[in-house]
C-alpha cells in the first residue's frame, strides 16, 4: 500500500484539528479552574456588600495584588471576578 500527497496532506490535518480540540480543552479547563479559585460565583451571587468574611479577604487581596500567585495568574487570565 502507497501513502500518496493526499494521504499526508489529510494526515497532517487530522492531527492539527485534534491538537487545536486538545488546547482549547486545556484552556477551557484552565479558565474553569481560575472561577473556582477566584469564587467567580460566589461574587456573582452576592448583591452589594460582601458579608462573608473570607470573601471580603479575597476581594481586598484581589484588588490591592496581593494575592498568591496562582490567584495573580488567575485575575491575569480571567479578570476580576467582581
């Protein structure tokens, strides 16, 4: 059995699409990852003043830039989350 051009040409295809399927995976799971750890939807659920203690930390360490260095990454990717 012969590989001609088209044989190639529809190989190198295949493996472009899956690895572009691949990436945007990796990023969609990454994104999803940084709304966890930035509790996206705690924010989104509170209208106003935040009254939970932790939360207010997060925001303040958020605001001012000095949160840890995966939540920098994080607002760096994802934005703020309020």
């Amino acid at each position: 059995m012969q590989f001609g051009r088209k044989d190639v040409i529809g190989a190198a295809c295949a493996v472009v699409s899956i690895g572009l399927v691949a990436w945007l995976a990796h990023e969609s799971l990454a994104s999803a990852d940084c709304r966890d750890l930035l509790r996206w939807h705690d924010f989104a659920s509170v209208e106003g003043d935040v009254a939970d203690p932790e939360l207010e930390a997060l925001k303040s360490r958020l605001e001012t830039g000095q949160g840890s260095e995966a939540e920098k990454a994080c607002v760096g990717r994802v934005g703020l989350p309020f």
